[in-house]
C-alpha cells in the first residue's frame, strides 16, 4: 500500500493552508504564459523527487493560482501537462522511487526476490553520479519542450474557455456541536502526536546511517504523514484533507493485493521441470540478451509493460524476479539496472491516464487536454532515456548481491 499512502500524504501536505501559501507566492514569479508552463514544469519536477504524490497536487494548485493571474495569458492544458511532469519524466530517480526503496529495505521485498539481488543501498541507485547525469539531462529537455510547446498568447486557451473556475479556497472547518468536539477543531493532539513521532524518528536517525533512515518505507510515508498533520495543525482539518484524498486513490488500493498475488505465482509456483515461471523468462532474456544490449532490451521490455501495468513498486516485484537474475547471470550492475527499470517505467505514465486521476481531479480537466502535450514529452524522451541508459551503464562495474 506504499504507493497509496504516497497519494494521500502529498495530498494532505500540498492542500495545508501554509503550502496553498506558497503556491500564490510561487504563482507571482513568472512574467508569461509560457515561461509559466515552464515554471510549473520545473517546480513539479523538482517536487517529485520528494514526493511523486506531492508533485501532482502541489503542481496543480500551483496551476490554479497561475490561472487566477489576469495579466498572464497561459494555456490552461499546456500548464496542466507540465504539473504532471514530475511522475512522467523524473520522480522515479528520486527518493520515492519504488524499486529503489524496495531493495533498499530487506524487510519490504519478498525472500525470493531478497536471494537474488540482495540489498542494494540508495548509493548504487539514485545516489549514482550516474543517475544524478540523467536526472539533469531529463529536467533540461523536459523544460525545453515544456516552454516549446506551450501556445502563445494569440492561441492560448485559459482556464475559463476551458471551462474552469480556477479559484481554489480550502473548505472551512465545520462548527463545533458538542464539548467532545472540542480536540478535533484544538492543536492540542496534533501536537502531541507530532512530538511523539519527532521523538521515534530522532531515534531513527541517530542509530541509523541517514541515507538507511530515510529508505525505509515505513520511515518515509511516516514523515510525510505527520507533516501534514503538523500543517493542518487541527485534527478535524487533517482528517478531512485525507478523507478528500482516498478516492484519488482507489484504484491504486485495489491493484496492489494483485500484484501480490502474480508476484507470487511467478517466484514460488514450479511446473513439471520443478522450474518457477520467473526463471523460464530470465532464461528467455538471457538467450536473446547480453552485456551490452542488457540496458537497451530491459528499458524497452519495462517501458512497454508499464503502459499495462501502473504501478512502480507492483511492478517492480512482478518484474525483478527475472530482470535481477538476468542482470547476475550478464554480470551487469545491479544498482544500474533497478536504475533501468526507473527510468524506462516512466516514460509510459507521460501518457497512460491512470495516475493523472489525482491531478485531474485538482484541474477539473481530463486526460485528453493533456495527453497531446505529454505525448510530444514521450516522443522525444524515450530515444534519449534509452541511450542515456546504455551509456552511462558502461561506465559501471558489476559487484555481486549482498545478503542482509
């Protein structure tokens, strides 16, 4: 459910008063439309290498204050696609990465998968001097395609033709009815709660290497969670922040416990030759893959089931049953190719609607204003991301898994 907790605790994070602050502070800097496409663009990218649920939300608000400027003629669409840039370009170089978390933390992977990669530390992932090139080189290009293909003034269609209303006000809290409401709508709890988790992550911390600390899934949706409980600062607040969040989330409640579930019968089912499915695949990519071509057949292979399967860390444990025992079996970097498998998995969220529920919901748009935008994105993306790839996985040595 790492994924689901992710949604909600951007949400309840980005939707706090202080942050709706910040986002008309950020609104004032761009001078353009275009330069306001951009602007989102970089914001939602940077914001997503935090947190990709965080992106989506703190982007299109971010969105919504720009479109209330009456002196910047921008394209309400072209806007919105820039906000979803973070989960379609980057965020899976960062810290929410699900495969980098996943194998970063013995504890969150299943044993079948743990014997074949071992535990690989954010420092052979996102933390590569490798991965940190192609980060920037994604960011530069997706800015320059942002600002490109954003219309100018004369075309531009602004969020009322688009039939909007871009004004956003935080619902007000509900009026106490009964003495025992009085802590729901009273600081007091928040307080006390954040005080107490303040206390357990500075323990956290301080028995842990930082880089460890803050890989573990439980750690990391913790921190964002009593964030944003600390920034809605009433109980009553926060609790409708969340319940406004879930049904963004559904679907990706739902899909998990399946992805379990096909995890599962790839790593532990055998058939007549007492063989798994996950080891007749990797038998499959090693016949037809080598050392050189491993980044270029994975980062195609991932790219294209992505577009069915949605999903970072579900897919993750369904696919690194075998792309992990093909990287060993080739010698190639472990670290590197779950780096493969975030880069590549992203380029099919620039145009698969399902993840731009939450943001969609924000713009009171659909998918289809966006995805002519983001499809130029994926155009010009996939070439660079595989070639990126493929080069920079050269300069990486291989080292064997290490067990816990």
């Amino acid at each position: 459910m790492q994924m689901a907790f992710v949604v909600i605790g951007g949400y309840v994070v980005a939707s706090s008063p202080p942050a709706v602050k910040l986002i008309d502070r950020l609104a004032k800097l761009p001078k353009n439309g275009r330069s306001a496409v951009a602007w989102v663009a970089l914001i939602s990218m940077v914001a997503s290498l935090l947190n990709w649920g965080l992106s989506l939300v703190f982007g299109g608000l971010l969105v919504r204050a720009l479109a209330r400027r009456t002196d910047l003629k921008m394209d309400y669409r072209a806007a919105g696609a820039a906000a979803y840039l973070g989960l379609g370009a980057v965020w899976a170089l960062g810290l929410s990465s699900s495969a980098a978390q996943l194998q970063a933390n013995p504890a969150s992977l299943p044993p079948s998968i743990l014997s074949i990669t071992g535990v690989i530390p954010f420092t052979q992932t996102i933390f590569l001097w490798q991965s940190g090139a192609m980060l920037l080189a994604l960011i530069v290009i997706s800015l320059i395609i942002a600002y490109a293909t954003a219309p100018g003034p004369n075309s531009a269609r602004d969020a009322k033709a688009c039939g909007v209303d871009p004004s956003f006000n935080l619902p007000p809290l509900q009026p106490r009815t009964r003495p025992g409401e009085w802590l729901e709508h009273s600081p007091l709890l928040i307080i006390l709660l954040v005080l107490l988790a303040a206390g357990w992550l500075f323990h956290e911390f301080s028995t842990k290497p930082a880089i460890s600390a803050i890989s573990g899934l439980n750690t990391y949706n913790f921190l964002f969670i009593m964030l944003g409980a600390l920034l809605h600062w009433r109980p009553r607040s926060f609790l409708d922040a969340v319940a406004r969040a879930v049904p963004t989330t559904t679907g990706v409640l739902i899909q998990f416990p399946l992805y379990g579930s096909i995890a599962a019968l790839m790593t532990t089912v055998k058939g007549a030759d007492a063989q798994t499915l996950a080891h007749h695949i990797s038998t499959f990519f090693v016949s037809i893959a080598s050392h050189d071509t491993y980044a270029l057949l994975m980062g195609v292979y991932s790219a294209i089931l992505g577009f069915f399967i949605p999903s970072g860390g579900g897919k993750w444990i369904i696919e690194a049953p075998y792309v992990m025992q093909v990287a060993n079996d080739l010698k190639y970097h472990l670290g590197w190719a779950v780096q493969i498998y975030n880069a590549a998995e992203a380029l099919p969220n620039l145009i698969n609607p399902f993840y731009m529920l939450p943001l969609l919901g924000v713009l009171g748009l659909k998918a289809r204003d966006l995805i002519g935008f983001s499809f130029v994105q994926l155009l010009v993306h996939t070439p660079i991301v595989l070639f990126l790839l493929w080069a920079l996985g050269t300069t990486l040595a291989y080292a064997p898994p290490v067990m816990p």
